[in-house]
C-alpha cells in the first residue's frame, strides 16, 4: 500500500512537471507560430507586389487612357493564383487601377500607408485597415523607364485569415500537449514503478543508510578489493587495495582501465567467460598475491567483476603452521594406531608365554623403525620435507602398505628460495594418491615406491604404485580439478593441488603407467627457475 501512494505521488508529481513545461513550451510556440506566419505572409505579399510592379504590360497600361482595362485583369490573375485577399494597383495619387470589387477602382486607395513607396521610392510590409478590413500588406513602387515612381502595387492578406490559421495550429499544438501529457502520465507512473523495483523497493534514506554501511564493510576487511563495470574500468577500490597494490591516492583511479593499475589482471577474462576464479596467486612489482575474481550479475546479464586479494606472504604463514600441525597430527594418528596394534601383539604373545617371540618382536620393530628414521635423516636433512615422508610412512603402515624408499634417494641440496610449503603439498598429495590406488586395485601385494634424487639441475621426484594404472585418456586431464579416476565425493583435488604447486615453482609433473601395472607420476622442480609470474 505504501509503495502505491508513492508511485502515485510520484506520477502525480511528475504529471504536474510536465503540465508545466508543456504549457510554457505550448505558449513559446504558439507564440513563435504566430510571429513567424505573420513574417512568412508579410514576405510573400511584398514579393508577389514586386513582381506585378515590375511587368511591362503593368508599367506600359500607365500611359493609356483608361489604364484599369488592361490592369484589372491582369491584377485578378495574379490574385486568384496567389490566394491574396487584394492585388491593387494605385497611380501616384493613391487612384485604383485594379480591385477585387470592380465599383471601387477609379476611388482612392484607404489605409493612409502608401507614402514610403510614392514619395521615398521604398517596398515594404505594413499593417493597415482597408476596404475589405484589416490587413498585412506588401507595397512596391511602380517606376517608369526614367526611374521615377509613377504608381504603387498593394498585394494584401486579411489579418482575420491569418488568425484563423493561427488558430489551427494552436489547435494542433493544444492536441499535442494533451497528447503528450497524457502519455507522459501514463510512463510516469510506469517509470516510478519500474524505479521501486530497481532499487528493490527501498526509499531514499534507507538506500544512503546501505551505502554508509557497505564503505564501512569495505574499509573494515583486511582484503584488497577492487571492482570493474562490463567496460573493463575501475567503479570502486577499498584502502586496503590501495596499500597492496601501491595504488597512488592522489590520484581518482575511478574510472580508470583495470589494466591501468593491474596490467595482467584476468578480470576482464572473467567478464568473457562469466567464471569465478578462487584462490588464484597472482604477483605484482614484489608482492605475492591470492586473488579471488567472481563476476557481478543483473538478472542473466553481467554488469561487472569484482576481485579480493590479499598478500601471499600471510595465507602462506597461516598455511605453514596449519601444515606443521596437520603433519604432526597426522604423524601421532598414525603411530598411536600402529603402536597399539603392535603393543596388543606384544601383549598377546606375553600372555602365551612366548617370551622370547615377545623380545625378537621388539627388536624387529625397533630396528626397523631406527632404520627409515636414519635414511631420512641421512637422505633429506629438511625437517620438512623428511616429517612429511615419515608421517606418510606411518600412515602406509596403517593401511597395511608397503611404503618403500628408495635408498639411492638423496634430498640434500634444496635451493633457499624453493617454497617447503610447495614441496610438501606435492609428496603429501602424491602419496595420498598411490595409497589410494594400491588401496582400490585389491592385489594381494600394495606397495608404493618414493624415489627422491637432487643430482643437476633439477629436484626430481619419482612416486610409482602397484595399483591398476591410469586409462590414456586421462593423461591430459588427470591434474583438472575435480577430475579423477576413482568414485566418489570431493575427489580430483589432490593432483590438482600438487600440479597447482609444482607450476609455481616452475617446474611440472609427468604421468605413465609402470610395467608393473600401476602409475609413475615424476615431479620435476628446477633448482634455479626464473622468477614465478
């Protein structure tokens, strides 16, 4: 109910604008009609007097005894073809010549306006009462072959005739306002209405209140956010967009190209193809960024783009202590659920008496354990990258696989600038991915293979499985997201990941199947890459 009385008040208001206007542009051109018809029929009078002032057969009746015999006829032709209300010819005494009514030639011409052409020589338009009523003449002199004024032509139209034209015009403009309004009321309410629910029924205060709350949001959030209308160009950026991107603030970056400010931004990208993109890493000048782009839509048709991002430097501080935890977790998981298996055995075997079954166990566990605890330290002095192996390695324990390393792997001289956080996502991601298909190939023998070698270049790591291989079709799309071999939710993303990961260091993985019959996924990292772009 609300919403009608404003709509109505609304058109109501604009139907009284427009009334206004209408009535003030109505006036201006009647008046301006009527100005001009009367200038446009001034002109065409005194031309048609020219004209009959300057034939010969006009000029050469003046030296006849009874020069209206040739004239008058003359006179009537051209009115009746010209549609003036009167062409009379008068001698230099104001005498007719000529006349619409034949009775009044030979009498004295009225209106008392022929003076500027019989004395000063002058052809010009004038408004006067005559015989026939009041009129706009147009009088031209007549001269003889010696240049002298020897009679006068008045062509006139009744002004009563102009008027009646006038009126019609009025008429018309009268309807076109009436017209005009009425439509103008009928798309004023559709207009007001059409109003409400663009800006989705809110009134005006409520709209300023919004855009109060939505600069403090803005400001609030620790991310950098900039958007884009569907021309590519800037309609908002936040402070937070400003330090990040070292954006001068002198400058009104309103407006601007995003390629201005961002010259490899992939956001006019996303207003092509209509996709979000998340978690995207992105540098600019020294600054690592993760970027989210994610398009802005009006019903099907998208007006715009906007993108959060924030530096790499903290996600990457934040996602090294949730991976350190995640690790250790993962690792104490793993050895509480083996340990207690093996200490039930123990248990059991005790039990039985078999006490010295019980010892050699023991023993055989130790050793073994010592064992892989030294290679690591002996093959990969990186705490990091050697937690993540032995978690792993408890983690097959567990599952009852076969997690051989090996003892050729050397992982010694990994470059300072290499990301460990990088290299982790890969072996963790891989080794989850041969677990998983040794696991759903059911052979009786489920063994994964983890070759590690830091010889030249590059750092090269080598993950091979027992499980039942990799279809060719997939070799070209097996590192998609959300593309995957096996069953199931939530799949297809820890390639994906290891790929994403690889990539940013440069370097890039490669997929075969074994003889065995399983997988070979081979990671390649150079030691010395060029700079991430």
């Amino acid at each position: 109910m609300k919403a009608i009385k404003l709509h109505t008040k609304m058109a109501l208001f604009i139907c009284l604008l427009l009334l206004i206007v209408l009535g003030i542009l109505g006036s201006y051109f009647t008046h301006m009609i009527s100005e001009t018809l009367e200038e446009q029929t001034g002109k065409r009078a005194l031309h048609v007097a020219t004209t009959v002032a300057e034939m010969p057969a006009i000029r050469e009746a003046f030296s006849l005894e009874n020069p209206s015999s040739v004239i008058q006829p003359i006179a009537e032709d051209v009115r009746i073809k010209t549609g003036a209300e009167f062409v009379v010819v008068g001698n230099k005494d104001s005498i007719r010549y000529s006349h619409p009514i034949p009775e009044r030639i030979g009498k004295k011409m009225v209106g008392g306006d022929n003076d500027r052409a019989l004395i000063k020589g002058e052809s010009y338009v004038s408004k006067a009462v005559g015989s026939l009523g009041p009129s706009l003449r147009g009088k031209a002199p007549i001269f003889d072959e010696n240049g002298e004024v020897i009679g006068i032509v008045s062509v006139g139209f009744l002004l009563e005739d102009i008027e009646t034209i006038e009126k019609h015009y009025q008429f018309k403009v009268m309807f076109l306002v009436v017209f005009v309004l009425a439509i103008g009321t009928i798309g004023s309410f559709y207009i007001s209405k059409g109003l409400k629910k663009a800006i989705f029924g809110l009134e005006p205060h409520e709209i300023a209140s919004l855009f109060v709350e939505k600069h403090a949001i803005l400001e609030s959030v620790r991310e950098g956010i900039i958007a884009i209308n569907n021309n590519g160009n800037i309609t908002m950026v936040n402070q937070q967009a400003y330090d990040i991107l070292g954006m001068d603030r002198k400058k009104n970056w309103i407006g601007q190209s995003i390629h201005e400010v961002i010259p490899n931004s992939r956001m006019v990208e996303v207003l092509q193809t209509k996709e979000s993109h998340f978690d995207e890493e992105l540098k600019i000048g020294n600054n690592e960024l993760i970027v989210n782009r994610v398009p802005i839509f009006n019903g099907d048709d998208i007006i715009g783009v906007v993108s959060s991002f924030r530096k790499k430097t903290e996600i990457d501080q934040l996602t090294k202590e949730l991976t350190q935890v995640h690790r250790y977790a993962e690792a104490l998981r793993a050895q509480t659920h083996e340990y207690s298996n093996k200490l039930n055995t123990i248990s059991g075997l005790i039990q039985l008496g078999s006490y010295q079954e019980a010892l050699d166990f023991i023993h055989k566990e130790t050793v073994e354990y010592q064992t892989i605890i030294q290679q690591l330290m002996r093959a990969v002095p990186d705490t990091m990258i050697a937690a993540i192996i032995l978690g792993k390695y408890n983690r097959a324990h567990e599952l009852k696989i076969d997690l051989q390393i090996d003892e050729e792997s050397s992982m010694k001289d990994i470059p300072p600038h290499i990301h460990r956080e990088k290299l982790v996502t890969i072996i963790g991601n891989l080794l989850d991915n041969a677990f998983d298909a040794v696991l759903a190939a059911n052979k009786k023998e489920k063994t994964v293979h983890l070759f590690m070698t830091d010889i030249g270049d590059d750092l090269i790591f080598e993950v091979e499985d027992s499980g039942n291989g990799i279809p060719e079709e997939f070799f070209d799309q097996i590192f998609q997201k959300g593309v995957s071999t096996k069953k199931g939710e939530g799949r297809g993303m820890g390639l994906y990941l290891a790929n994403q990961a690889a990539q940013y260091l440069n370097g890039y993985i490669t997929v075969e199947n074994s003889p065995q019959g399983g997988a070979v996924f081979t990671v390649v990292i150079p030691k010395r890459g060029k700079e991430h772009e």
